[in-house]
C-alpha cells in the first residue's frame, strides 16, 4: 500500500474518552492543559464530555456515553477523517461491558494513523509537541486496492 497524506489543520480535532476510574485523571489533565486545549476542537463521550465542559467552561461536542455507541461514533468520525487524534485513559484493569467497542477504536485509530495517548504521560508529549500548533500532513495507507478487490463466492 502507498502511503497518502491527510493534512491536520492548526486548529486540531481532539476526541476525549475516559473510562469511570479514570475521568478524574482526565479531568486534572484537561484542567492543566486548558490553555492549549482552548485553541482546539473537542470531541468526548458522554459523561466525560460533560464533565469537561463543566470543569473546562469550554465547548466540547458531546457524543453518546462509550458504552451505548460513544465509542463507535468517535471510531466513525475517525475513519470519516474528522478526529484527528484520541486521547483515551482508559481502565487497563478493570473488564468494560463495552470491551469489544473499547478495542474497536483504538483499532481504527491504528488503521488512520492517528496519535493515541492511553495515559498522561502519552498525552503531555501528544498536547505539548510543537506539530500541535502547525499544520501537519499525517500519512495513511492507500486502502483502494482493499476496498477494490474481488470477493469469491462459492
């Protein structure tokens, strides 16, 4: 596959999920980093959403909560190029109800190269790098020849 580029605009679409255990950590970490988010577009999941346009006084799209399809609405817009990076604390110790949908994303960010930070270590390089105040050509493969190719039925 040949790789194509996708451009992220200087104003970035950031999606903001966390899990039950971990929205405060989120929370704190949105609270220090308010003045770099403030210049971006923000996306969350449910509860987490809310949370933060409270604690945050910011606009947040607020999609539905993780496990009744939050999830798949940030994975869709993912593939549909209009996130362009995820920032996911999620519970690496506690089973989800919705685990298959947690995997899910974190997959299709792969699929569309996208940056991913699962704590907040990930997470202050990603919000701190210089590419989050320029633009940036993101390369993505080339999935023509996976969307063209010829199933065999029998």
């Amino acid at each position: 596959m040949t790789p194509l580029t996708m451009k992220m605009g200087k104003v970035k679409r950031i999606a903001l999920v966390a899990h039950d255990n971990k929205k405060p950590d989120l929370l704190e970490w949105a609270r220090f980093n308010r003045g770099l988010l403030e210049k971006h577009e923000l996306w969350a999941t449910g509860t987490t959403g809310l949370l933060l346009q409270k604690e945050l006084g910011l606009e947040v799209n607020v999609l539905q909560s993780g496990p009744l399809g939050g999830d798949q609405q940030v994975g869709a817009r993912i593939a549909e190029g209009l996130i362009d990076f995820l920032i996911f604390f999620w519970d690496p110790l506690e089973a989800q109800p919705h685990d298959p949908d947690v995997k899910a994303l974190l997959r299709i960010a792969v699929v569309w190269n996208i940056p991913v930070a699962c704590d907040r270590a990930s997470a202050d390089f990603i919000i701190s790098s210089p590419l989050m105040k320029e633009e940036y050509a993101r390369q993505v493969p080339d999935y023509s020849d996976y969307r063209s190719r010829r199933l065999k039925l029998d």
